[in-house]
C-alpha cells in the first residue's frame, strides 16, 4: 500500500511522491516507515532518505530535518533535499574544498562549526552519488 510523502525544503514542496516505504536516517540508526504507521515525529541525520515509488527505489540526499508522519501522510522538512540523480558530484566537490580552505581560516568557534557543517552536506553529496549511481541505482 502507498502513502504520500512531501519533501520539503524552506523553499518549498521540493517534491511530492507516494511510495510504499521511506527509510529514513536518524540518530539511532536508520529507521522504516510503511503504510499505517502509528503517528510519529522524528528529527533526521544528515544522510540519504531511500523511498519505493512503484516497485523502484529512489534517493534523496538530505541535510538533517525531521519528519512527521499521520493518517498516511509523510511529511519531510529539511534544509535541502536533492534527488540523487541531479546531484553534481563536481560542484559538491569544489564546494568541500571552499569549506575546508574557510575552516583553516576560521578563527572563532561558530564559524568552524558552520564549516564543518556544510562539508558534513557536501561529503553527503559525494558519498550518496558514488555509492546509488555506481550501483546503477536511483
């Protein structure tokens, strides 16, 4: 059975998809949501978010988050959430790099923590590109 999910970003519905399961990252391990579920709220690791949309599975790179699930209906907010089909592993890349470089300038505590940040993100890119894509999935 399928439920509806929306991906959302401080943008917007980045995407609204009906899967059959979510498998989610959280912080005590990577946890799965199918149909009837219980109402649940969860906040979210930085990771990939696996969805099954009609008998094919899909990944969404996201930065953290939380998720809300009720009545058949998930609800995924975070930062940014990126297909992994439309990542560039470039451009993730080249934006590592720049953060790096600002984290061996940084001289005060947050501006460290806001790097370390953005290259957790960027890293995530990368790895999710390398490991679903290679593998010839999505």
């Amino acid at each position: 059975m399928e439920f509806k999910t929306d991906l959302i970003t401080y943008n917007g519905v980045y995407r609204t998809v009906m899967t059959e399961k979510l498998n989610l990252p959280t912080s005590e391990g990577r946890r799965t949501i199918l149909a009837n579920h219980m109402p649940i709220m969860m906040p979210l690791q930085v990771g990939v978010i696996e969805t099954e949309e009609g008998g094919v599975l899909k990944h969404y790179a996201v930065n953290g988050g939380v998720m809300y699930f009720n009545d058949n209906v998930a609800e995924i907010v975070a930062d940014s959430i990126v297909d992994v089909q439309e990542i560039d592993i470039e451009e993730a890349e080249k934006e590592k790099a720049k953060e790096e470089e600002k984290l061996s300038k940084a001289r005060r505590e947050n501006e460290k923590i806001r790097a370390l940040n953005k290259i957790e993100v960027a890293e995530n890119l990368i790895k999710a590109k390398q490991k679903y894509m290679e593998n010839g999935n999505s």
